[in-house]
C-alpha cells in the first residue's frame, strides 16, 4: 500500500503522515528523505529541480507543455526516477505529486488535506513562531508554488478533487483525528477488495 498526501500549508500533514506511518509500520518518506534516497543513488543532481520546487517562468512552463521538449522529457525522466526508487515499497509520502506519479499502482491512497486560510496562518504562526502577516505571506506563497509546481510536472489542477481518493479538512479534525479517517477509509476499501477477490 501507498498512501500519498497532498496538501496546502498549515495543515498539519506531517503529523499526519507520521501517525499513518506509525500505525501501519511503513516508511514516511518527505522531500529530505527522498532527496537523501536519492543522493546514495547518484541520481540527486538530475532531480534537483523536482525535489526544490522552484517557482517556475511562466514561458518555460508553456514550453514544456510540449510533450517533446527537452524542458518536459527532463520533468518525465524525474518522475520516472522517483518511481524507480520507491518501487512497490508499502509506504507514505508527502507531496513529490505521488497522487498523480503512482495513479497507475492498484494499492494507491491519494489525499488532500486543505483547511480555512485563516486557521492554517494560525498554525504557521505558532510552529514557525513567525508574525501574523508573515505567516500570511509564507502560506500564500507556498500554496502557490505547490500549485504551479504540480502543474508543471503533472497537467492536473492541484487540489482538484477528482485527482483524489479522500479531500479532508484536517483543520477542523486535528492530525490525530484525520490519520484515524484516513485509516478507516484504507479498512473499508480493503475489506470491499477482499468481498470481491
């Protein structure tokens, strides 16, 4: 099983992420861990720009469209290597657009977690012990590079709820209370799979 989580900022999806890794026992793979897989490969510099989630120039963008780019044959070859890296590892991994890179993996849980802006600055203000209003911009501004940045690497429209299994508003339920939804959703799914295997 995979499970893969999206999310805007200020969700709490690392809490998440970690209570689902510690309740199925399975690695919790975020961008520094799999950029560390990644070195021991050998394989980090041609993933460099995947990992670091730069914002991206508006014509290179609309030149890599073009499947037969270079610009998008490169992105390509990043996804392919991260999906050689994990493999069909049971695991969970944060962001890196799994929900889109292990569409095709029969055992896939994809996840977004979204909240209320407000309650999310909130929750940026008091883990990053920054200011209101600069908790306001670093919010804006990582939501908007998460959204170009799926855009470039997959076509999709970030946080689309068609691209999904669950879409939670992890604000209102806690972290602790979403990885137990999320849990939930995995036991019914697996209990529907087993009635008609």
């Amino acid at each position: 099983m995979i499970i893969t989580i999206a999310r805007q900022c200020g969700c709490g999806a690392l809490r998440v992420g970690e209570a689902l890794a510690a309740h199925y026992n399975v690695p919790f793979y975020t961008r520094e861990q799999l950029k560390k897989m990644a070195r021991e490969r050998g394989i980090l510099g041609e993933m460099d720009d995947f990992f670091e989630e730069r914002p991206v120039d508006d014509l290179i963008f609309a030149i890599s469209s073009d499947f037969q780019s270079p610009k998008a044959a490169k992105h390509s070859k990043q996804i392919e290597m991260l999906t050689d890296m994990i493999g069909n590892e049971n695991c969970i991994i944060i962001g890196r657009c799994g929900n889109y890179i292990f569409r095709n993996r029969q055992d896939l849980v994809s996840v977004f977690l979204k909240g209320d802006i407000h309650v999310r600055i909130r929750n940026v203000e008091e883990e990053q012990g920054m200011k209101y209003q600069d908790a306001k911009e670093f919010v804006t501004e990582v939501d908007d590079r998460r959204k170009t940045y799926h855009k470039f690497h997959t076509g999709l429209t970030w946080g689309n709820s068609d691209d999904y299994d669950l879409c939670i508003d992890s604000c209102r339920l806690s972290a602790e209370n979403t990885a137990q939804l999320i849990e939930q959703y995995i036991d019914k799914v697996e209990d529907k799979r087993h009635t008609f295997a």
